[in-house]
C-alpha cells in the first residue's frame, strides 16, 4: 500500500493544482496567485477537521443546490418528464389491451362459467344465505375473507408501529396531557354535539343492523363495521376523548380485534378441518331468511363488523392524537 | 384422509392464530410464544416433507366444504414441505439471532407487535408457498407488504421511516400489477384456481384467441413480483430498507420475503402460465437480461459502499440478479438451480447481516469500515461466522453458494445460444464478489495494536453464538449435500407440471 503524503507534501503536487484549477480557484499554471479566497479549502490547516467538514457539505449542497447546478435542474425537468410520459405509455397500453377482452355483458363471456352458476342456484341451499355474496365471502371462500381481515388487522398493528406516542419519552406529566388534549380535542360545539347526540345512537343502531342481517340483505361485517367506526368517529368529535375513554381505550381495542379474530379462527378451522376430512361439521343451517340462520355465517360477520369498527377507529385516533 | 395431510392447512392456521394472540401478550411472553409457533410448524413441515417424499405425490387440501372451483384449495407437495420448512429455519434463526439488538433499538411497549408482525409474516409466506388459488396469493401478498413495512419501521428513526415510505410506494406499485394481472387473467378464462386457469390458458393459446391480453398478464405478474423482490431496475427501495432496519428484520426481509415472491413466480410459471407457455413469451428474456445487468450493477454498487450494513445489501440486488437469471434460462436445469440459489442466498444472506451486527457492536456501533478494522478478533465468533458467510458468497467449494454457481454454469453449457453471456457474467460477477467480500473480510481481521473498543467472548452471547453456529452448519449442509436437495428440488419441480 503506498503512504499517504501529508498535506503540506500534496499541495506541491501537480495534481493538487490541477484539482484546484477544475475547482475554479486557481490558474492552472505554476506559482499562480489565489483567485477566490473565500472558496479555497483550508488544505495546510489539517487540525481544523470540523471546518473542512462543513466546507464539505457546502460543496456537496451546492452541487445538489438546482439554482446553481444546471445539470440538476435539467435532469429533474427530463426525470419528471420521462415520468410523465411513462405513466401515459403505460395507461395506454393497458387501456389499448383492454379493447381485446371479452364485451362486458356478454353471455359468452369466459367467466360465465359453471363457477358462479352454482354460487347462484345452490347458493341459498349450500350456505343457508339468502345474500349470497355474503354466502360466497364467507362460506365458500371463508379463508379469502379471513386473510382480507387479517390485512385489516395487520395494518392497524402498523399504524401503532408508527404513530403510537412512546409515554415515557414524549408526554412527561400530566399537564402535557392537559395541553396535548386542548390541542387536539374539538371546542366545546353545540351544534355539533347536538346533532351527534340524535345522529349517533341511530348510527350505532342502523351498523348493528347492517352487521346482523349481512346475511339476508345487501351489507355484511365490511359495511356494518364501517358504519359503526364512523358513528364512533362522530362521537369523538362531538364529545372529546374524555368520554370516549371511558369505553374505548387500548386494551378495548386489543381484546375486541383479540377476541373477533380468534372466533373466527376457531370457528372456520373447524369448519374447513370438517371439510376436508369429510366429517359432518354438525353447524344447523336453519331456515333461509330467518335471522338466526346460515349457520357461522352471522359469527363470522359479527367478528368482521367488530375488526372494521376497531380499525377504522383506531386509524382516526391515531392519526388524530396519537394515543387513546 | 391421513392426518399428515392436515399440515399445511394447520400450520398457516397456527402462524395467523399467533398474530392476535402475541398482540394481547407482553412482549416477553409473545417472544416465546412465537418461537414455540415457528418451531412447531418447521416440525410438522419437516414431517409433511418426510411423508411426501415416501409417498412420491403431491396432494391437494380443500378449505371447507366445498370442492376447489367454488371453494378455496391449498396444494402441498415436496418442494412446498420443503420451502416451508426451510423458511421457518430461517425465520426462527434470524429472530433469536437480532433479538439483543431489537431490545436495545425498539421501544418495549412496541416489543410484542414485532411478534405480531413475524407470526403474520410467516403466515403469508406459507400461504405464498401452499396456495392453489391465485386471489388467495394476491390477499397474502397484502399481508405480506403490510407486514413488512412494519418490521421496516419499528426501529422508528428517520431513515427507517423514509424507507419503509419507499418501499411501500414500490411494493403497492407490484401489488396493483400483480392485482391488474390477476383481473385480466380472471377475465380471459374465468377461474382464479390455478389448475383450472392453466388448461383454459392451454385452450386459448392452442385457439390462438387473446393472445394480447395473455402476454399482459404474463408482463404485469412477472414485473410485479420482480419489483417485490427488488431485481435490478427496481432496487432503489433496497438499501435503506436492509441497511437501518433492525438486524431481524433485515435478514427476514432480504432472505425470507423476497423469497416467497420468487417462489410465487416459479408457481405462476409452472402451474398457472405453464412453462413452455411462458417461455415463448418473450418476457423470460426481459427477465434473463435484468437478471445478468443485476449481477454486474449490485455488485458494483456493493462494491462503492463504505457501510458494511448496505454493503451486504447491494449484493442481495447482485443475488437476486443470479435467481432471475436462473428463471430466465428458460430449462428445467436453470430453474433447479434457481431454486437452490434461493436456499443457499437465504441461508448466507441473513447470516451475514446477523454476523455484522455482532462486528458493529465491538466497533462503537459504527458501520464505516475504518472502525471496523480488526473486529474479527473482538468478536472472535461473528468474525467466523461473516467469513464463512463471505466466502460462501464468492463461491469456495464446501459452502453452498459453490453450489449454486457450478450449477448455474451447468446449466448454461445445457443451455444454446446462451451459455456465452451466462458463463462470462457469472465470471465477472465472481470476481466483483470477490472483491468487495474479500476486502471485508481482509479489514475485520488486521489487526490494530491498541483498539478502544471492547472484547466480546462467546460465552457473553450465548443466543447469539448459537445461532451463529446453527447458520454456519446450516450452509456447510447445503454445500455438502447439494445432491440430495437438487435431487428434492427436482423431484417437487415435476410434482408442479
């Protein structure tokens, strides 16, 4: 390995004059004086690291800096362009592809096949569900509709990851609290809370009916869940988390969203180890259109409803505050 | 039905059953819990896989009661058992391995969603590797993504929530065209089970109908999951990714995730395009050349890094390059050892990232190489163990990563017409390697007169060491009884078709 030559050494060579003259700050001839001092780096002074550090960086700003480096600002205005262009390549290309595919409407189509035939001729007998896209998401293809509310459920964890507050760092006492919360929470408004006070229990009301009869009217656990999350939402706004703390705190969260998935979990796993072994599952199906009927089909929705509910609640509080 | 047969179904079961659980434990139970999960599905799979290579069939496992067009179907077979099996190897050994670290860098009341987080993980990879439909693929991918973006930013500092930002944008880029593909297809032969999609894609192409839409489909899944797993043009998500999340999540992310894409585009290949369908479509080509531009560009960036950390991460751009090329051959052969690759990449690569940890910790923390000089000594264990995993890297007979490059080039003298570019790429690629695995290696063993830094002796770590230790049998094993597992490979590879 060959030594390193000390400053004073290197600032004799060639190529030092020749690096200082592609600078700009010298001629590139021999014994030529300094044409910018301001910009010439205190090469001789070697114990002042911090200043060469922070003559570095404001090179390196510079150069990154797009009013003084044409090249930059040049290649951002083709970069955005390419984009651009790009992206309209792209949609056309998929939109010219999708002249090739089959007519919507059409009864020869590929997907008018003896799949959804039997959804809907023996849909009502096989599941007990008079809405049979609630008997197909949740009977037919039951481990689909587990994993989706998984998602939900692993993005909720997520947003925790992110943005939930670590208390002891960030919130000292209790009068942080009191400021966090001014802050954060809505002024005292009656119209507002007017409004949520006849709105909410209708709300509340009208998700747990979407929930319950997901499987004989159009809705299920997906909608009724997001109906009952935003009535929650409403009364958050209207009332601030003080009252909402009283029912809804983190273990609140944690033990519904523990509690609806693990149903879930047990019931489809015994319901998919029955049918796999050929095993009678013993599950009553029950009279279609009654309430009670479709066998897990009304569990599984509840325990969807409540993952929904919990998710779209927790986004909000964390989004909104941080913390229950 | 045996009970055997119940395995796959039980073990995706479990790995999702421990995501609620471990969310309501404290973080110190919901540690063991996941790791008594991962070691209970490694063993029922490595009994599914004794039991499938008996028996010499594949089987298929319907979810409920309802036959698979109407309902939804699992499929195992040996190369599934084994994936399975292999990946929670992995998972269980990178857990244990950066569990110090993740005490030290993650907050403790956030300690028990990284559980979370793992067991979701290793639930949708199961499922990427046991699943028969291709909407069940696309949900557990969702997982998948979600799931990784946590494990990116749990560490929560700046750079590891810039990169776990990027790696979103990216990945829901592949996801919206993996989802877009799935649409078409599903369009064009109305069935989303892949048994059922491959005859009615056998039907078209004999027909010659839809021919256009068909090579979209083939495009979107294939540029989808290949910007999943970061191949060559799409790697710029990679680096941050690797190199600031905390040590677990780096080697699960670089070995394990990856991988179930991968694994998920040779399934869609074999049993939902079919092969000679797919290798007709000029899209193996796009593949096989990003794959060689991969094997060249990771390598050099690798090679310009002064951090150790993002050293190791640029050169998975340069392995996953190896794997693409490998499909993009286009021959059994090449695919056999694409698939050995993964194995042996998987295995290297997370214990290189756990065996640098141990080196930064007796340099300060720091990652630049200047500190890092002689930490071979400090830490006398990591030292070895990022040797071995170095020289695996680069190809030296006993270790596994010989393997997989002799029988890349075995593949391409099979191989006409390419075998020039495959044999000098790989040659380059070895010596670029080399270079910047060497040089590593050389910096962590001069030795410095009198360092600052503190000595750490084995028996300081013993988790740490173990698992070290496990990792380097792991890739010993590999190397040495390549025979047997090509042959498995080969033998799960038929089961497919």
């Amino acid at each position: 390995m060959s030594r390193r030559k000390t400053d004073e050494e290197y600032s004799k060579t060639r190529a030092y004059k020749f690096f200082r003259w592609l600078k700009g700050q010298t001629d590139y001839t021999p014994d030529e004086t300094v044409m910018d001092m301001d910009l010439m780096i205190p090469i001789s002074d070697a114990t002042d690291t911090v200043e060469r550090m922070k003559d570095r960086q404001l090179n390196i700003d510079s150069v990154y800096d797009e009013n003084s480096n044409k090249m930059l600002r040049f290649f951002a205005v083709l970069y955005r362009v390419v984009a651009v262009m790009f992206c309209i390549v792209l949609a056309a290309l998929l939109v010219y592809n999708v002249s090739y595919l089959p007519p919507v409407g059409d009864p020869d189509r590929p997907t008018s096949n003896e799949v959804p035939a039997r959804y809907i001729e023996k849909g009502i007998e096989e599941t007990g569900a008079v809405n049979i896209v609630t008997g197909m998401i949740l009977d037919y293809r039951a481990f689909d509709t587990f994993g989706e509310s998984n998602v939900l459920f692993v993005a909720t964890i997520t947003v925790l990851v992110l943005l939930r507050l670590n208390k002891k760092n960030e919130r000292n006492s209790e009068s942080d609290d009191a400021a966090d919360d001014h802050i954060y929470e809505p002024g005292d408004d009656l119209i507002l809370q007017t409004v949520a006070k006849f709105l909410v229990p209708i709300i509340m009301v009208f998700g747990i009916y979407v929930i319950l009869n997901g499987h004989l009217s159009p809705g299920g656990g997906f909608s009724g869940g997001a109906i009952i999350g935003a009535g929650l939402i409403l009364y958050l706004n209207a009332f601030g988390f003080e009252k909402t703390e009283r029912f809804f705190t983190e273990k609140t969260y944690k033990w519904i969203s523990f509690f609806a998935l693990t149903t879930y979990c047990l019931c489809k796993a015994y319901s998919f180890f029955c049918g796999a072994n050929h095993l009678d599952s013993h599950i009553p199906l029950g009279t279609p259109g009654a309430i009670l009927s479709s066998g897990l089909i009304l569990i599984l929705n509840i325990c969807v409803g409540l993952v929904v509910a919990c998710t779209m609640y927790t986004f909000y509080v964390m989004f909104r505050k941080g913390d229950f | 039905m045996e009970m055997v047969r119940n395995i796959p179904f039980f073990s995706i079961m479990l790995a999702m059953f421990s995501g609620p659980v471990c969310s309501v434990l404290p973080g110190k139970v919901a540690r063991k819990v996941n790791a008594a999960v991962i070691t209970v599905v490694m063993i029922m799979s490595a009994v599914l896989l004794r039991y499938l290579v008996i028996n010499g069939e594949s089987f298929v496992y319907m979810m409920g009661h309802f036959p698979a067009p109407w309902g939804n179907e699992i499929r195992a077979g040996v190369l599934e058992a084994g994936m399975a099996m292999f990946f929670c190897i992995i998972m269980l050994l990178s857990v244990s391995g950066g569990i110090k670290k993740l005490y030290d860098e993650v907050v403790e009341s956030k300690h028990n969603l990284y559980y979370v987080l793992v067991g979701l993980m290793l639930s949708s990879l199961l499922a990427l590797v046991y699943t028969n439909d291709l909407f069940t693929a696309y949900v557990f991918v969702e997982i998948n993504t979600i799931s990784a973006c946590g494990l990116i930013m749990i560490r929560e500092n700046g750079r590891t929530i810039e990169a776990a930002v990027r790696y979103m944008i990216m990945s829901l880029i592949g996801s919206a065209m993996i989802l877009l593909g799935i649409c078409v297809l599903y369009d064009i032969t109305g069935h989303l089970l892949m048994s059922n999609i491959k005859e009615s894609v056998e039907v078209l192409v004999s027909g010659g109908r839809y021919p256009e839409p068909l090579l979209c489909v083939v495009a979107l899944m294939s540029v989808g999951l290949a910007i999943k797993c970061a191949l060559f043009p799409f790697h710029a998500w990679l680096p941050d990714a690797y190199g600031y999340s905390t040590v677990s999540s780096a080697a699960i992310l670089s070995s394990l995730v990856s991988k179930g894409y991968i694994f998920l585009l040779i399934k869609i290949i074999y049993r939902v395009i079919g092969f000679d369908i797919y290798r007709n479509s000029g899209v193996i080509d796009v593949l096989f050349i990003f794959g060689l531009a991969g094997m060249i560009f990771g390598s050099v960036s690798a090679i310009r890094e002064n951090d150790i950390r993002r050293m190791i991460a640029y050169s998975s751009v340069a392995q996953i390059g190896y794997i693409f090329m490998g499909i993009g051959m286009g021959t059994q052969f090449g695919m056999v050892a694409a698939i050995f690759h993964m194995l042996s990449h998987a295995s290297t690569k997370s214990l290189l990232f756990i065996s640098a940890i141990g080196l930064t910790d007796v340099s300060d923390g720091s990652r630049k190489f200047g500190p890092l000089t002689g930490s071979g000594y400090r830490n006398r264990i990591a030292g070895i163990a990022f040797a071995v995993g170095a020289l695996s890297m680069v190809g030296v007979p006993l270790f596994s990563g010989f393997i997989s490059k002799l029988l890349f080039a075995e593949a391409a003298v099979n191989l006409t017409g390419r075998m020039l570019p495959v044999l000098i790429v790989l040659g380059i690629s070895t010596i670029l390697n080399a270079i910047y695995f060497m040089k590593t290696v050389i910096r962590i063993y001069t030795p410095v007169d009198d360092s600052p830094y503190p000595h750490v002796h084995m028996r300081q770590v013993p988790l740490y060491a173990a698992v070290l230790v496990v990792f380097v049998i792991l890739n010993v094993t590999l190397g040495v009884m390549s025979d047997f597992i090509t042959g498995l490979i080969s033998t799960g590879l038929e089961m497919f078709s």
